[in-house]
C-alpha cells in the first residue's frame, strides 16, 4: 500500500478532539473518542507495514516487527516520562490526587500504565486519572500488548498470501477475528459491570486494534482484490463514517463507554479508511490529505504524548479553568510536539545507521535506552524533597503523617515501640507493641476502626503506646467511616465493607477486657470541598439539619447502638471523636508561589467557627443521644484545640496543622497529641451491663 496522506489526516481528526476534550469536556463530550480512532488507525497501518516484509522467517518477522515499533514508540515517549517526571517532582506533592503517579510514571516506561491504572484508580473520568500527568500512557500500554500477539497471526496471514494459500489466510484471519469478537463481547459486558477495566484493560480493547488489522487483511487479499475496498463496497461513502464518528465525538457519554459508543467510532473509522484499496481521489479524503492537516497528522503521536502532562501541571499550579492558561497550554504542547518530532522521533525512527544492524541489536538498544531513561527517572521520583520546589514535599516531616509521631517529646517516651502491619478483609491492621517500659504500663488496650480518618491518628497512638505503654489495634479500610453517624451504614458505605465490619468486630470482641478501649474517629460530616476542587454551597448548615438528613442520622444512630452494644457488654470504654474543622479548599494545594493564582486555592484555607459549630450541632446531639443510651461512650472533642479563636485556620505559627480539607497534617498531630493523652488518662473502666 502506497503512502497515503488521508491516513495522516485522519490522525489529525483524532488527536485535535482528545486534545479539545481535555483542554475543555464541554466543548466536545465525545472527544475522548479519539483515541479509539488511533487504535483502528493503528491495526490497519502496521498491518500494511508488515505486509510488505521481506522476512519469511517467523524469528525474523516478528525481530523486525519489534524493531520497526520501538523505533517509533520508544524515544519521544521516554523523553516524555523523564521530562514531565522531573516536572512533577518539582511542582506536584504527594498526595491522595497524586498517590498513583509515580508509579504509573514507571510502567509506562513498560507499556504497562494500563495495568496500574485499571487496578488501583478511578475511572479514566474521575479526579485520580485527571490529576495523573501520566494518565494518557494507558492507550500505549493498550497498543503494545496488542502487539504482544498479533505478529504471528499476520506473520501466518503473510506468509500463506505469499505461497498462495488462501484457506491458509481465511485461517489466520478467523484466528484474529474470533479473538476479536471474545474481546468484543467481554467489553460489552464489562461496562457495565467492570468499568475500569473495561477502559484500561487489553482484554477489552483488544477488538478495535483487530479490526483495523481486519480492515485490511480483508481488503488487500487477493479473493477481494477490485476496484473498490472492502470498505468502499456498495459504493458506502466515506462521509457516513465522518457522520459516525462526528456524532459519537458530541454525543458519547461515560456510561455506555467503550460499548457500545466506541463500536460506533470503529464503524465509523473502517469507513474513512476505506481499505487496502481506497479511492484516495474521494473529496472527503482529499480534504484529509490538506497540508494542515497532515503537518499534525504526522506529529499526532507527540503532540498526544505531550498535552496531557502539559494540562495536568497546568492544573497543579497555576490552574487550568480560564482562557490564558488554556491557550498558554495548548502553544506549549504545539511547541513540544513539533519539537519531539523533529529532534527526537524522526531522527531515531528512520536512523540510516541504526537500521544497518540486525533486528536483534536495534531491539537491545531501543531497550537499553528504556532501561537507562527508568532508572534516572526513578532517581529522580525518589529525590523529592531534595529537588522539589513545593514547601509541602520540602517539609515533609510537617505535612505527612506517618505510622509514628514525626515531633515525639523524647523526655516522655517510656517505652520502645514496634509496628506490625497485617492485611485484614481488604484492609490492614496496624499495631503497635511498647516493649522495655520504664516505670509503670498502661494494662489497657485500645482497639481503633475505621478509615483515613481514624488512620490520621497513628502518629497519635504511636506515641501514646509509647508513653503510657498502652497496646494499640488499629483496623483501617479506606473510604470506609465506621459509623460516621450520617446514615445507616448500609446506605452510606460503599460495597465490600460487610466483611471487613464482621472481621474486626469479631477480632476486636475476641481479645478485649474490661477497662479497654473503643476509640472512632471519621469525618461524621458533609466536606466543604470534593476532590474536583468544587466547593459547597454556604448553606451546608441548614442542610446537614434539613429533615431528610435528621431521619437519616435518627437511623445511623440507631444502628451505632446496636453496633456498639457488644463493646459495652465486654466492659470497654468507648471514645468517639468529635468532628474537627473543615476547609473549603486543601492546604497541600494551596501552599506554595506557584498555585497562589490558581482558582482551586482562592479563599477557602479560613473559616468561621461559628458555622463550623452550626455544621456539626447535629452529630453532636447524636454523639450525645448514643452517650445517654450507652454509658460507656465518651466523647473527645478536638475542635477547641485545632480552632482556638473566632476564626479556623489552617496553619499555625506558620506550620501546617491540617494536610487537605479535612485531614491533619503530621504537625497537627503533635499539636493535638496533649488534649487526647490527657483524655484517655481519665477515661476509667465503666459499669458493665
């Protein structure tokens, strides 16, 4: 097949939606889609490409193979990972927008982000991948193992094409095609009941990369050799699969994503592409092949590797929900792309001296450079409170709270402590053991459920089990409030926690005597900021009390009764934790020069204690309504502490006390270590019933 400039354009029509849709999802809700048409792009052109192998050995078909798209995947996308992972550690803070980054950042040196990315992060949609600067590696992850099996199937295609053998090649083809259909078929079902792997995984979009390989293979056989390509047949015009495409890229929505929107795109693609054999003269097509549009046709692949990062660090610092930032993005990655294709993807992909050696040794040099490039960028991740430039990485001792206390008094520390970790039911158990206690210990034990925000506390405890001698338990399942006094549990958790509430409840109970015990920490309130940065409305107050939210906390407090009933017939003690101050925007954000400006930090890192007081009068009441029923609870109120004058901040004496919204930073822990030591040193055995 002939080179043809249509193709490119093509790209162009792929790449310019993706890039539209991520500067602004508004402007075109489907243009995600985009990147569907590269996969049919993809299958169709290397298909093409290797069909006109002068190999006839199967080692050295798929040597060459290799060879030819490590040339064109490897170099503009390694230079890519180093330079936006030194970007990163520079500007964006570890946190939980960003906990995965890093380590998408090093299997996409791989081809494997996708892996990452289906197992441990929200959807493609959601705040975790808008926030990863790598996100959009997941696509190259999708493509390379694709090809992982592929290359035998059209190495038998080619070579019994090229002996001959058509049922040989129908063979080959119905191999590709019944893989293709099971893929098909598995995304159909997984999206609805496995979304994120439904976009990420291989096994789902394995179909729409054979398709394109079909497209061709179909067309370029001599059975169907004519005048017109399989595409083309019955005088099908190009312009219905502009149509196609055209209206998934306005029309598509997320929940019928990748079935059966991204069929769709691939009917539509199959169109325009027309086949071995297309009508290259056919206006639509002519209109493809326009020098503009092959000019970023043929830089696509840089430009695609290069605006997404651009974006997200965009949306790390200075913001990206205006007009001059936008643009500002959108000439920078026009910048980088051309400046990746001309200096980094051509030079290595058509290199005169490199294609000389043998398949073998291109492969080992290509994988050499990935080998080489990993590691300094791992160096380089490793580093960050050395390089970065953010004071919440530099003075991460303030900021991130640890399974110790980061600002122990070593004068009151009587006891050695060991930290053991276990997993539970899908969560973990952290305990802490003092040992080699000098002077008297604390017999009691004391038993913690629940999620980031009873884990919050571990620096807490840990000096705690350090200076009273005191066994600490800690059971932590993310995103899982253990009674958070908002609704009944089964209406306010999401599903998979019954196990993990039945595993440490019984493991809890088993253990326990008189005198020890209970200690529940969660947010018990509506957050004054999601983790899109949109924040509340101002009338939070009135919501928390409106009468659906009453019945509601009425019912959770019910159940909190019942469910701590066992606890108070053991004879335990049970500490609840009031609610603390919340922030309408998160201090690890908003804390350095470079996102002084951006919309998600302005205002938001002070409030009025006034309404916080009014925010959470309710759970107060139902602490106390749970207290008068149960004299074994108690209630430990941080909120004097943390918010001591008319107005709550988020720093003190220049020094974080809060890490996001509504979390503590490590220093806040050590500021409100004394008030709950004090607390549990009154805390006495209660009555048993």
């Amino acid at each position: 097949m002939k080179y043809r400039p249509d193709i490119d354009g093509l790209r162009a029509m792929a790449v310019v939606p993706v890039m539209l849709y991520h500067v602004n999802a508004r402007w075109l809700p489907g243009g995600f889609v985009g990147v569907d048409v590269f996969f049919v792009i993809s299958g169709f052109v290397v298909s093409a490409s290797l069909a006109e192998s002068s190999q006839r050995s199967v080692g050295g078909f798929i040597a060459e193979f290799y060879a030819r798209r490590l040339a064109r995947i490897v170099p503009a996308l390694i230079v890519m990972l180093f330079g936006i992972a030194l970007a990163a550690t520079l500007f964006i803070p570890r946190a939980w927008l960003s906990r995965f980054s890093e380590q998408t950042a090093l299997y996409a040196f791989v081809g494997l982000s996708n892996w990452v990315m289906q197992h441990n992060a929200d959807a493609y949609f959601a705040p975790l991948a808008a926030l990863n600067p790598y996100t959009h590696t997941w696509s190259l992850g999708v493509e390379e193992q694709f090809y992982v099996v592929c290359p035998l199937l059209l190495f038998l295609w080619v070579r019994a094409r090229a002996r001959y053998r058509e049922k040989s090649a129908a063979l080959a083809q119905s191999a590709l095609a019944i893989v293709g259909i099971a893929s098909l078929v598995g995304c159909a079902w997984a999206t609805r009941a496995q979304p994120t792997a439904a976009f990420y995984s291989v096994l789902y979009r394995f179909w729409e990369l054979a398709a394109g390989a079909l497209l061709f293979e179909l067309s370029a056989s001599r059975a169907l050799d004519s005048a017109r390509s399989i595409g083309d047949v019955g005088a099908i015009d190009p312009w219905a699969g502009l149509v196609i495409v055209g209206a998934v890229m306005v029309f598509a929505t997320e929940p019928y994503f990748p079935f059966p929107w991204a069929a769709a795109v691939v009917i539509g693609t199959a169109l325009l592409l027309g086949g071995a054999h297309a009508a290259t003269a056919h206006s639509l097509r002519r209109s493809l092949a326009h020098p503009a549009a092959v000019w970023i046709g043929r830089r696509s692949y840089s430009l695609y590797l290069w605006h997404w990062p651009i974006f997200v660090l965009m949306r790390w610092t200075v913001g990206f929900d205006s007009a001059l930032p936008r643009v500002l993005a959108l000439i920078a990655t026009i910048a980088a792309g051309a400046a990746s294709y001309r200096w980094v993807e051509m030079p290595l992909r058509h290199n005169v001296t490199l294609e000389r050696h043998r398949p073998a040794a291109r492969i080992a040099f290509f994988l050499a450079l990935v080998a080489g490039t990993r590691t300094g960028a791992q160096l380089i991740l490793s580093h960050g409170p050395e390089l970065s430039l953010s004071t919440v990485t530099r003075n991460y001792v303030d900021w991130y709270p640890d399974t110790f206390m980061a600002h122990p008094n070593e004068a009151q520390r009587a006891c050695d402590v060991s930290i053991g970790e276990r997993a539970v039911a899908g969560g973990q158990l952290f305990s802490y053991h003092p040992a080699k206690c000098r002077g008297t210990k604390d017999p009691r034990t004391m038993i913690v459920i629940g999620d980031s925000h009873a884990r919050e506390y571990l620096p807490i405890l840990e000096e705690l089990s350090a200076e009273r001698g005191i066994e600490v338990n800690v059971y932590f399942l993310a995103g899982w409030p253990y009674l958070d006094l908002l609704a009944p549990m089964a209406e306010a958790e999401p599903g998979g926690c019954e196990n993990f509430v039945r595993t440490a409840t019984r493991e809890a109970l088993a253990a326990v005597r008189p005198g020890d015990i209970l200690f529940l920490a969660s947010l018990r309130q509506f957050r004054l900021e999601d983790d899109e940065g949109n924040v509340a409305p101002q009338n939070m107050d009135s919501l928390m009390q409106s009468p659906k939210s009453m019945e509601h906390m009425a019912l959770a407090t019910s159940q909190a009764v019942t469910m701590l009933r066992p606890f108070a017939s053991k004879g335990m003690t049970i500490l609840f934790a009031a609610p603390t101050p919340l922030f309408r925007r998160s201090p690890y954000r908003c804390s350095d020069w470079f996102n002084a400006s951006n919309p998600v930090c302005r205002g938001g890192l002070t409030e009025s204690r006034a309404y916080l007081e009014r925010l959470r009068n309710a759970v107060d009441a139902s602490m106390r309504d749970i207290a008068t029923q149960l004299p074994a609870v108690h209630v430990w109120d941080p909120f004097p502490v943390l918010c001591p004058t008319e107005t709550c901040t988020v720093t003190r004496h220049g020094r974080p006390i809060f890490f996001d919204d509504n979390h503590l930073s490590a220093y806040g822990d050590a500021v409100l270590y004394p008030s709950f030591a004090s607390t549990v040193a009154t805390l006495g055995a209660p009555r048993l019933h």
